[in-house]
C-alpha cells in the first residue's frame, strides 16, 4: 500500500484518521496486549462515518435519538475510545486512553457497555454486535412505528470483520435483517483478508457479497482508504431501503511492518516498528499527544449533532405531558404504574378458577394479561409460537408492512433470536422477550451469556422444561439446562409450579433493569398448587413454605416447577404415614441465595431431613440440602442423573424415578 | 399437487416410495405424536437414493466402506426408520416400526446413533446433521489418503430441512465444506417451504441455492418428486468434484389434507384424512402392511451393495497382516500399543525437567509425543492455533492438495468445529481434537451436548481457563464454564494442574471410547506440582492427594488447574503457622465421583476444615465440601462470585482474592 499517495490524496483527511492509528498503537503498545491493526486498518472508515454521517452529540452520549455505533470486531476497541476520546466523550478521556486494559479504566480489553455511555454494547465474541445490531435496528423500527419520526429517527451502524462474518450467528442475523428489509441498519465489513491463523484462506473462500445479496442485502465494495469512496457508500447505504452491506478493502495495520499479516492483528509493541510506522504516517509528537488542530477538528465533528439533539429536545419538550412522560417512561425502562395491580387481578382469578395446565399455557395466560398494559413489550419465537404461547392476541405481526406489530417470527434461529433480544433491550424502549424449547438454551448460551454480563433485562421464555417434553427424546429434553443457567452469574432462573407463580415471576422478569430473566416452562400439564390469595409477591423470595408439616415437622421437601406437585403428593404420602412434611417451593435459587439468612434458616430450618426434587441433575443442591448451615443432617436428591429417552412424558417420569413414591421412600429411608 | 399424475408416470417408483409415506403416517399415527409430512415429502428422494445410489449391504449396518446416510432433518425419523425396515436392517424390524416412540424401542422420536447400527448420528437439534456430515466427509478423504481407496472409497449423504439451514452452524458448515472442496459430499435440501410457524416466508426470504454457490458448492435444483431428476441429479453430484447440494422442491404431507401446510409438518393423527391420504396414494391394507412384492423389492435394493462389500473384504483380507490389523485397530478405536509407554516416558521426563508453563503448553508437549505414534489424530483449531497450541509439528495441514495433513484450519467456527469432530468420530478411524477459548465453549455447546449423548469420544482442548486470560476480559474469561461441562451427562471434563497431570489426562482422553473429553487448559505459567514419577495414572481416579498433612492434619484443600498451586502455597503458610494441612488435586470431579466410597473417603476423610479453590463459580462444589457424607464439617470455597474484569492476570487474582493468602485465611477463619 502507497502510504504516500494516501496522504498527498487527502492530507486532512490522512491526518484525522491517522489520530485514531497512533492512539491505538500507543495505546495497546503501553498495555502490552490488546489489537493494533484492525483500528488502524479501520481508521478511514471510521472517521468518513463519525465526522460526516453519524447522528450524535458526543456531550450527550445518552441521546435517545441518536445513530447506534457497534463494533462488533470488539478485540478492535482501540477504535471505538479513540473515537469517543477525539469527539469529547465525557468519560472517555486521555487517561482513560492511558489505562487501556488496566483495572478499573472504562477502556477495557473488549467495548463493556456499562463502563461507559458511549459504548452501546458489549463485543468480542464475534458475530455478537452484528445479531444484536438486528435488535437495535428492530427496536428503532418499532419505537418509530409507536412514538414517530419525530422522536425516532436513526440508524444503526456496525462494524465487523471477517470472524463475526465466519461465525455461524451471522447467518442468523443477516437473514433476519434481510427479511425484515431493515433499512436503517448499515454493516461495514472490515475486508483486511487476515485472521489469527494466517490469510481468511486458509479456511474459507466465501463470496461475501453474494451471500448478503442472497438474503435481499444492498451490497457495495469499496476502497476502505478512500474517504470519498467511504463517504459515496454511506450515502448509498441511506437512501436504500435494504439493509446494506459495504464490503471496506482494508490493510490490516496499515503501513506497519505488521500490515497484511496476522501479526498485524494482535499487540504491536515493538518500539522500533512502531516508530517507523508513525514515521510513515508522517505522525509526530510523543505517544498519545495528538496536535490541536487535529483534537479540535475532532471535537467540532463531535459536536455536529449538537443542533439535532437540541430541534430533538424542543420537539420532545412539545409534546404532551402524558406523551412525553409516556416516552421516558418507555426509554427509561420502568414498567408500566399499572403491571402490579394486573398481576394482584389475575391472581385473584388464579385462587378461583385453579387452571390445571402446562405452565407455558400459565405463562402465556400471564402474558395475555400483560401485554397490553405494556406497550414495550415485542414478543417472538424461534419458530416455536404455538408450542412457546409466546404470542398473544394483541400483539399483531411486526413487519415490513407493520413496524407497530409486536411479535417477531425470528425463525430457526435461536442464537439470532437471543443476541437481537439482547439489542433491543440495549436499545432502550423495549423489553423484549422471545421463545424456543430449554434445551435449545444451548443454541442461544452466547447471546444468554452476555445479556447477564451486559447486565440488560431480556427475556427468555423456555418451553418443554425437562423430560416431561416426552416422545420427541433425550436431544430435546433438557437435563443439565438449569445448572448451566443458575451457574451464569447475574441471571434469574424462574421456575414456576403454577399460573399464579407464573405470574409472579413474569412480574418480576418486566421490573428488572439489570439482569436477564430466564422463564423454565413446562410442555406438560400440573394441578395449580396455590390455593390462597396473597398480595405479597412469593416468588420474589425465591423459595417460600407452600404445605407446612402437621404435627412434628420430620422432612422438608424441596422442588421447583412441575416437581411441586410431586412434592406435594408425596407430602400427602408422607403425612398419611404421621411423618410430619414441609414442602417448600423454590421457583428461583438465585433470589433464595438473596434472601437474609434470617429467611433463609425460618424457609430451611436445621434438623428435619430434607429432600430435593427436580426433574434435572443434582448439581447446585447440595448447598440447599447440606451445605447452608454447618449442622448435621441427612438429605437426597430426587432427579436425574444422565440423558432422557424418547417415550410418553409420564412412563418416563415413572421409568426415571421422579414420583411423589421415590420421594416419599427416599424420605423414609433417612429417617 | 396431481396425485395422479404422478403416479401413472412412475407407478412402480410411486408405490414403492408409499411404501414409506404409509409407514410413517401409520407409525405417527400409532405413537399419536412425531412427524409425518417430511417423511412423506421425501420419500422419492429417499426413494431414488436408497435403491440406486447409495452404497450399503442392509444385512451389514457398519460395513466400514459404506455411504453415510445422515438425516439432518432429525424429527422425520421415520423416514430412516422406514428406509432401514424396508431394505432389511437386522435391528429396525416391524416390530420396531410399531413401538415408534415408546420406551425401550430403537425407534426414538428422533434418531438415537447409539440406538442401532444403522442410525449413523443423533440429530433432532437442527443443523448439526449437517455441520457433522463435513466431519464425516474429512474423516473419508483422510482415511483414504492414510489407507487407499481400496478400502476407503465413499460418500456422505444428508438430508437436511429449512431448519436446518436456518440455523447458523449451517453456515459455518456450508463454508467449511466449501473451502476444503469436499467431493463426496453430497446435501439434499427439502425445499418445501413449511416451518412449524407458518411458510418459510414468513420468517426468510434466502435464495439458499446463491447462498451455497457463494460458498463453492456445486448446486442444482429439481423437482423433488420427480424419481428421474432426482436420480440425474445425484449422478451429476457423485460426477462433480465439489461439494453438492440438489435442492428438491417438495410438498411436505403430499397427498394428504395437510399438504403444503405447518400442520403437515407434525403429528397427522386424522382417522378419516389418513385413510384419505392412503387411498389417493394408491395405497391398500391394513396400518403397517407391506405388500410382499414391494417389501421383497426394498430387500432386493438393501442387498443390491452385498457384492461390493464382499470385494471390499476380499481386498481388505489381501492386506498384510501388520496392515490389517492397523486398519482395525484405527477403526475401533482402540488407542495405539505404544500410547501408555509414551506417556510414561514423557511423565519420567518431567519428573526431571518440571518445566514452568501454562498448561495449554503442557498440553501441546504431551501432544508432541502422542501425535507421532497416533496416526489417527486429527488436530485443529477455530482460528486459535498459536494460542490453543493444538499444532504440533508432525501433523501437516488437511487441505484440498494434502488430504494426508492432520491439521484442519477451523476458521472462526468453534460450533462448525465441535461438530465436524463429532461427524469424525462416529465415522470411524479418526481420534479428532480441536482447540478454542474455554469461554467459547458456549459457541460449541450444542454439538458439546451433542458428542455426550452421541457416546463418542470427541477431544474439546478448551484454553484461557480463567480470569488468568487477563486483559481479554470477562467477554472471553469462563467463570460458569467448569461447572457447565460438569453438569453435563457423560463428559469428562479434564483441568490438569501441570504438563504431568496433562500427560494423563491425554492419556485418558486418547483411550475414550463412548465419552467426550474436555480439556480445561490454562493461559498462564504454573510450576510443576508432581515431582515424584508414578507409573501408575492418578489423574484415572479423579482426585489424589498431592501433598499431606505435616503434624495433625487439620485442613484439606481441594484445587484443580492453576489453582493447585495457589492451594500448594497456601498449605506452605499454614504449615508455617503449625496447620497440618492436606492437598487434594482434583483434576477430574467426574472421575473422583466414579471412584468408590472407601477411595473417596481416604482423600476426604470427615474431620478436618475443608477450602476448595477454583477460579470460577462455586456451585458443583459443596458436593465436596459439604455433601459427600453426613457427618459435621466446616467448609469453605474460594473463587469467583460473578464475572471477571480486563487487567493483567495477576493482578486480577488478587482483586477477586484467589490468593494463598485468601485460601489461608479461609481456613483459618474456619478452624
């Protein structure tokens, strides 16, 4: 590549973006670790973007209107300070840029959305910041179908490089954005033909452009290193009413002695290289000082969405109060005033009418309820709807020619379904929700991961809990799927025995603001095991007494989900035996272990023996059945200890020992 | 659809292919759940395949030369089961076909490998059919580069639906096959336009035949019922020397009044339309019967690869004896003579040089050794080859000019990757490893679920353990992961604290025969802890105690990994402090699970405190801390609580207290 021939073309030019080149390489060169050459190979694009076409106010990183910035080659984070850095973000300064990667600085290894405003998602696993970008570009669909272009108007722009288009999830993404003809979403692809292995390849010979055309993409290919070329595309891009796809030639590292090798892609700390490569750049001064006019510049382009934002903020401000409120409440999160007294109504229903069903059907009943009171809520399924009763009778198709409609066919599409789930909710204004079977869990385990570490409320809604799924056998039927849920931090894993903590735990799930909800529900029908009326939301201990033991209490019986009803006969059992039987109920662990020890020791007194019943493997009991106190005491666990197998769901709870029988032995023989 | 005219023009194809439209209807029917259109969409197809194409000896299920016939469209079991019954499978008998879906029977909802010979794969979780077929097509091109195509010499056939390509392992699949240009693969893709949602359009609008062709496939597309395109079809893909894919038009439930429709995709339950159906079929007799000439012309088509497969043995009996027996032996499975002696030199080394690594080091060095003497070794990576340090220098690269190479180039497709070693292993002949981040663990997760069920002994070599990744941060730090593969059925899950410990987790993961392996390897240095030389394999028992007690033994910690050597230095200072305190190395809970009571006990006896120490969550410990037996014990766990952070690692152990120090004091505080 003629570095001089770039910067005699377009020398301003050359110089803002080659700000962005040296600050990335001093920046991973004083930490020693990091990715050099994708922000410098990046630059040219990155900064035609942020100066020219980006709609932001870099003040006011919170701009509800403002164009969504993804980078979902996260390793190049580099990239995304040095921009937030140059166009005055308030919390992306110089020392930040100086601490990159060190504990505590806002400039993590990878983008962190809660480190920063500025940073709209968390990136890194690849292909993640593309399928959320689908939810992002969604939700503005739906904002401005609900809200109008007055107040929503705005694009969505991504960055990603040849691993996230490898990674399958991608297929997912642009096949859902391709079918939803998603606009106002616009994806760069960094063509830089290295990965960590070597050239793209050694491992694949993939027609990009044709695939994205494939699935009814606009597609350009351009020079990344030339502005107008950059400049020509992004307009193109806008005036398509398909998502667009700009294929950016790029040299990773440009002009290092790394350029076009997979060197090139990881830390470049050699002093020496690193001084001949700013040298080429015609890029002088110490590390990390960029000239003023340079810094400046920057800062005027950061500041060029400033009289958008303001117009914005006078049209916001005329709307009417009602309205407006409406809006913030929207953005902000918060559920609907009127969620809790819907909830307390629908249980005083349940205590009535005590439907005997599956809980998905409990769910989707909740969900009837709900959904029109809440307005934020877009629901979906991956392909599941009928089985998932994810979609209720108002919600009306979201589509091309119905932005306002609130349920997304997402397809087979698990992964895609989750990581746009989780671009929605870090949209803001909506709270998405969106089915698929539990063992599909496994499909959607990267995008359920970093809902949790994103800490964001997306709900996923998971049908066909355990073997009670039946004939369709052991491929389908969850065994290990709550232990991997309850092992992932800053998640909620609800499962409810019945309608009426199916309402609770969905009323729980939409007042989150920080944590991702999972719902665990059953294919098969159970009794409802809540008979009385209680305005106090149970589930929200996580665990609660639901049959006190008559006479001398001599066993405590724990189960969650479609276990209860187990528990509960076997309580029966139990009882009619004189052996005096709690059952307590436990639809969510992780708000159990949140509970004060107080309640937790009234919930699981010391000395009865205590047996555990879930239709799972054990793993994650034994703190609740040994390991909470420091007391003696005698314990089982009632469940299961390998794969299912394809056969009607009540043989196998038979065949598998889950019965209030094997309970109630399982007690006798502690005893 | 004309009924009619379809079956005057090919009425001999015609009944013969209803002869599997009846059986499935009639079997679903029976089990009043599973899936009747597919199978009765994709009879002709089938049809034409099984009696023309195919290569197989019914009477011979695991011929080792045979075609592979892969159902990647799992839930249309029955057309397998169909297929296997007619041309005269010894286990999938009529008895069989009437117990579709019961316990106990070979005839699972979806197909069960481990179930019966003739049932290749597991599938039902949509795409990884598909994804495994390029392991089975790898593992045919390296076997016949290694042994001739006298005796390796065959194709992989896949049928695979809409979900299938939905899916994103598709992808990843798609691409790989592309790339490495595998010829004898062959995809029949049922295009038939019904999901359970509704037409594909609803949730698609991919022109899938671009999609492949952009991936270097070889494409064409026919009308799916038409017996003489299709049979022009797969002579014109056996001919091409790129991967195929034959997309087949069909109508899903043909003939029946759920044809066309998402309600001939499941269960047809229907008296009156099945009898409908049948009788537009052309079809008489009772549910189940097969007309005897048609049954007895299956039979005829499932012996029509008997004199191949006897030629096949004829020259496989022609092989020196040394030949021979290497071809079995590779084909079993069984691990090399010289494996245990290798590894025992290697050990007796180590005990000398204790070398300072990081055990994905460790991990490479025992590869070094075991690869020369383990032909059937095939390694890779998804793009982390350097850091995986899963290439060791013997192997050569698999590739289009070198299909003697033993090092696949994965690209960023760790899904792709865990299951094309799947497709490997149940083909036969080939021990398949390959590397990525632990973290992204949860990109392999379904096909890491899938090698469980499936019994096949898959190597997933998982490195950057732990927050010890550092500065990568908590986007590609594991902190669930441990505790994932441990609740998982049927895994072994590895985490050597040293190159010896590593040596014998290899060592176990090379003798597998019906269990996957996880290797949980680390990022960073650590001292070598074994410095006796023990013929004997401790790491077969799960847990050893690694260092005793000096003086009363107050305290015994429990670690695996790097975590061993903090647990060292702990025991160091509280020895210091007059602390008899014990050791345990834990590099396997699932193995120390499986030892008996009195071996536990004498690791962990009752009595003294208890610390494990693990860089990760806690739950799956309190088993060992607390829950093994009933006695009185206090306990304690040192790790993570949450997510990690970007710093370098050790300062990231100190911030979230994993330290000698911290684990000290635990105890301490618990004495």
């Amino acid at each position: 590549m003629d570095i001089d021939a770039l910067k005699a073309k377009h020398p301003d030019h050359w110089r803002r973006a080659t700000a962005i080149r040296a600050l990335a390489l001093d920046a991973v060169a004083q930490a020693n670790s990091g990715h050099s050459g994708m922000p410098i190979g990046m630059a040219d694009v990155a900064t035609v973007l942020w100066s020219r076409h980006l709609k932001y106010d870099a003040a006011h990183p919170d701009w509800a209107d403002r164009d969504r910035f993804i980078l979902s080659a996260g390793h190049g984070s580099m990239l995304l300070y040095s921009l937030l850095y140059l166009a005055g973000d308030p919390e992306i300064t110089l020392e930040e840029i100086r601490n990159f990667r060190q504990l505590g600085a806002r400039t993590a290894g990878h983008p962190e959305n809660f480190l920063a405003r500025g940073i709209e998602t968390t990136t890194g696993p690849l292909g993640q910041g593309l399928a959320m970008s689908v939810g992002f570009a969604i939700a503005e669909e739906s904002l401005r179908a609900r809200f109008g272009e007055k107040l929503v108007d705005h694009k969505t722009y991504v960055i990603a490089g040849d691993g996230c288009l490898m990674e399958g999830v991608s297929q997912e993404a642009i096949a859902l954005a391709g079918r939803q003809k998603l606009g106002n979403l616009v994806v760069f692809w960094d063509n830089n033909n290295i990965t960590i292995d070597g050239e793209v390849s050694i491992a694949d010979a993939t027609d990009q452009p044709t695939r994205f055309a494939a699935s009814g993409w606009h597609v350009q290919e351009i020079d990344g290193h030339d502005p107008e070329a950059i400049d020509a595309a992004i307009s193109a891009a806008k005036a398509d009413d398909r998502p667009s796809m700009i294929a950016c030639k790029t040299h990773i590292a440009l002009g290092h002695a790394a350029q076009d090798t997979s060197k090139g892609h990881g830390a470049l700390t050699d002093d020496d290289q690193n001084r001949t490569a700013k040298s080429g750049w015609g890029w002088e001064g110490a590390p990390f000082e960029i000239p003023e006019e340079i810094k400046s510049w920057w800062e005027d382009a950061g500041r060029r969405g400033a009289p958008d934002r303001e117009a914005w903020e006078a049209r916001a401000a005329k709307l009417s109060d009602a309205k407006r409120r409406e809006f913030e409440r929207t953005l902000s999160g918060e559920a609907p005033k009127k969620l809790s007294a819907t909830i307390k109504a629908l249980k005083k229903q349940l205590v009535e009418s005590k439907p005997k069903v599956a809980t998905r059907k409990s769910s989707e009943m909740v969900l009837e309820v709900v959904n029109p009171i809440c307005p934020e809520t877009l629901g979906g399924s991956a392909d599941l709807t009928g089985s998932n009763n994810t979609k209720t009778s108002d919600l009306g198709v979201f589509d091309i020619e119905n932005r306002a409609g609130r349920y997304v066919y997402y397809g087979i599409r698990e992964h895609g379904m989750a990581a746009a789930m989780n671009g929605m909710a870090l949209h803001g204004g909506i709270r998405p929700y969106g089915g698929t079977f539990f063992c599909f869990t496994d499909y959607a385990r990267p995008a359920m991961r970093l809902a949790a570490l994103q800490q964001i409320p997306t709900v996923f809604v998971m049908t066909h809990d355990s073997i009670g799924l039946g004939e369709d056998g052991p491929t389908h039927q969850p065994v290990e799927h709550l232990a991997i849920c309850r092992a992932t931090p800053n998640t909620l894993t609800f499962r409810p025995a019945d309608t009426t903590e199916a309402a609770e735990a969905w009323e729980l799930a939409l007042t989150q603001t920080s944590r991702p909800s999972v719902m665990v529900l059953s294919r098969q029908g159970v009794p409802a095991v809540r008979h009385e009326m209680k305005a106090k939301n149970l589930v929200s201990q996580g665990a609660y007494v639901l049959a006190e033991a008559e006479g001398k209490r001599q066993a405590i019986l724990l189960a969650t989900g479609t276990e209860v009803s187990v528990a509960l006969a076997a309580r029966e059992a139990l009882q009619a035996e004189g052996i005096g039987t709690r059952v307590v109920s436990m639809p969510s662990l992780e708000l159990f272990a949140e509970q004060d020890e107080a309640y937790r020791k009234r919930v699981l007194p010391g000395g009865p023996v205590r047996v555990a019943v879930e239709a799972g493997v054990g793993l994650g009991w034994d703190r609740w059945l040994f390991g909470e106190r420091g007391r003696e005491k005698k314990a089982g666990f009632v469940g299961m200890s390998g794969f299912g197998a394809s056969a009607p769901a009540e043989e196998l709870y038979a065949h598998f020992g889950i019965t209030a029988e094997a309970v109630a032995e399982k007690v006798k023989s502690l005893l």
